[in-house]
C-alpha cells in the first residue's frame, strides 16, 4: 500500500496550490479519502475528506470556500486545490484513505489505515 503526496512548495499569501495524492495497493473506488495537516508545534488537524460514494465532503471551518477536495476514480488520485492561501495554512499535509461508511466520521483521524508521507506547505511572502 501506498500513498503519494506531492505539489507542495512556498507560495506567497493569496495564491493557490494544488496538492495531489497517488494510491497505489488498494481498491481506490472502496475508499473515503482526506486531507489533514501538521504545523511545528500544533497537533494534526483535519483539512477536508470525500466519502468513498463522492457524494459527502467534508471541510474544516477555515479553509471552506477555499479549498476544493476531489477524487478520480479512474487515476487513483485525490487532490486538494487550494486558494487564497493565508500564513496559517503552512503546515505539512498528508493524504490518508480509509474503508469508512460513515459520514460522521471523515474528519476523525482514527477513521483511516493510511497514510501518505507527508508534503510541505509554506506560505509566507
């Protein structure tokens, strides 16, 4: 099982990024996917999640109107298109995929087996 992160880097504050996670291992269709990040100092934080059906999605309070999470089924990917990036959004983010049916619980942590390695956000001008 794998799982890819990449498109990280330094970007000034209100400009965008586009992080994408690869997943290789697993049957993509079977999984609900979600973003989460980790700055120096803090605990891991949920960013956003789509529901294994793609119907539900899921976004922190902060980054709702600007972030846009989707998946396709058929590159085994999930990307985070990110706008109007602000300071506070400089943390590591990492891809994770879980089996979970329920809606309730993408934001969770625990809801997911696996996990990317991480890639690196910086905003700062």
């Amino acid at each position: 099982v794998q799982l890819q992160a990449s498109g990280g880097g330094l970007v000034q504050p209100g400009g965008s990024l586009k992080l994408s996670c690869a997943v290789a291992g697993l049957t993509f269709r079977t999984l609900s996917l979600g973003w989460f990040r980790q700055a120096p100092g803090k605990e891991r934080e949920f960013v956003a999640a789509i529901h294994r059906g793609g119907a539900s999605i899921r976004y922190l309070d902060s980054v709702k109107g600007r972030f846009t999470i989707s998946r396709d089924n058929a590159k085994n990917t999930v990307d985070l298109q990110m706008t109007s990036l602000k300071d506070e959004d400089s943390a590591t983010y990492y891809c994770a995929a879980g089996s979970t049916l329920i809606v309730s619980t993408l934001a969770r942590a625990s809801a997911y087996a696996y996990w990317g390695q991480g890639t690196q956000v910086t905003v700062s001008s």
